[in-house]
C-alpha cells in the first residue's frame, strides 16, 4: 500500500496527518514503535525519512519494507500541517484474492493497510482526508452487485 497518488485504488491509502505534533518529535516517536515492534529502522532526520525492515511471522514468513517520509511540521502549533507520505511493500508477492465481502474491504493489502492503520493509530496520526470522506465519502461495493450507483445529491 502507498500514499502515492499514482498507485491503483487497491494499493492506495490516504498520507497521514501528524499535526500538531513537531516533526522531530512524529520522527523519533515512529521510529522508536517500530523498533519495539522488532523492525530493522533506519532514520534520515535531516529528510525526516524512516526506512524500517519489517520480519513477518509464519505462515508467509515474507518480509516487508515500510517507508515514511514527513513533510512539513517543523514548528508545532504555527499552524503547519505535518503530512506522513508512506509505503509499505512485500518483497515477494502473494497473490490476490479475487473477491470482497464485507463493508469496508478493499481487494487485496489487507495486512498491509491494517499494519499502517493500527501504527497510525498508535501514534496519533489520523488520515489527511478524514474529514472530507466523513462528509463526502460512501461506501459501494463493486462486487456481487447489480444495484447503480446512487447520484450524488
């Protein structure tokens, strides 16, 4: 999964807002969870980069990397708004599978997408865009149905 807008919208996620918290401060705090979590972290403070490591359990045993990159929020309280830009990516490929059954569900990442949104939550952090899909955002399934999509009022 990546907070890039060029990734298709199974492997997108939302980049996460850090704000109020200081830069240096998100840094340090992320990259100190994520070695408690047992990952090899990397940390590039000048970029406000962490390059972490991730070990999987069993059964998969497959090993992933997971990048944040902090923009802005250098002075907290001035009104900055610190985003976190991430990526989290296997390196080997599982595959899909081809369908999605409960509300909510996006096809394929789901540990992925649950390991970013859980280290987010821990943190603090919430998604840039919550605001905006509390208000503007509806949940279709794609799958299994025939049903238009309602127009937007």
């Amino acid at each position: 999964v990546s907070s890039s807008g060029r990734e298709g919208t199974n492997r997108a996620m939302a980049p996460l807002s850090f704000s109020p918290t200081q830069r240096g401060a998100a840094l340090s705090r992320a990259a100190s969870l994520l070695r408690s979590t047992g990952a090899e972290v990397e940390v590039d403070e000048g970029r406000g980069y962490i390059h972490a490591v991730l070990p999987r359990p069993p059964p998969n045993f497959i090993t992933e990397d997971l990048e944040i990159l902090l923009i802005g929020g250098e002075e907290a309280g001035k009104g900055n708004n610190g985003v976190a830009t991430f990526r989290d990516a296997a390196r080997v490929k599982l595959p899909t599978p081809p369908w999605c059954l409960e509300k909510g569900c996006i096809n394929g990442n789901k540990e992925q997408r649950k390991r970013v949104s859980d280290l987010a939550q821990e943190l603090g952090w919430g998604p840039s865009d919550a605001g905006r899909m509390e208000d503007e955002g509806k949940w279709t399934p794609i799958f299994f149905n025939a049903d238009p999509v309602p127009p937007d009022e």
